[in-house]
C-alpha cells in the first residue's frame, strides 16, 4: 500500500513556493486587464441616461421635420430657451448634442 502524506503550509517546499508567487502577479494583471476592458466598451457606449435628440425628437417633433419648435415642446420654457442656442425658436441636432455634451447631460 502507498504511503499518502499530506504537507503542512510551513512544510511547503521551496519549489511549490516558486510556482506559488506569480500567482498573485496574475490575478492583478487579469484584473487590470479585465478593467480597462470593460472602460474602454464603456467609453464606445453612450452614457447611461443620456437623452439622445432621436429621443428628444420623438417626444417633441410632432410635425417631424428634424428640429423641435417651441410650439412643439411639451416641457418647461427655461429648458427649452437654454436649448435653443441661437434663438431662432427652434432646437435642431447640433444645437441639442452641443448643449448636453457641454453641461454633461
């Protein structure tokens, strides 16, 4: 019959040691690798909660001719006048994707 013997963690030898230390290393790597992974598919993502003009317009844009009309708006004055960037009564693409890119919207 063989004879089983079973180490203690102070009893491990030096070469079980060698193998053991990178063990550590790696798991940091795969996590730093796993991180910016996962930043990187999130920077190529639009921002959680972002309102997009296709949403806006949707909502808005009952005439759907590509901007939205004070007419047309259903929310409060304020937010629309700060929309609106030149003033001309209406909120086109460019207008709202400079707007909520600037204040982080």
């Amino acid at each position: 019959m063989a004879e089983v013997s079973f180490q203690r963690p102070h009893e491990l030898t030096e070469k079980t040691m060698r193998h053991a230390a990178p063990l550590p290393l790696l798991l940091a790597l795969t996590l730093i690798h796993v991180g910016a992974a996962a930043e990187q598919a999130q920077e190529n993502q639009p921002r959680q909660g972002r309102f997009t003009f296709e949403q806006f317009s949707a909502r808005h844009d009952t005439n759907r001719d590509g901007k939205v009309e004070q007419d047309e708006f259903k929310g409060a004055p304020q937010f629309f006048r700060w929309l609106d960037q030149n003033g001309d009564g209406a909120v086109t693409a460019e207008e709202f994707q400079k707007g909520t890119q600037r204040d982080g919207l």
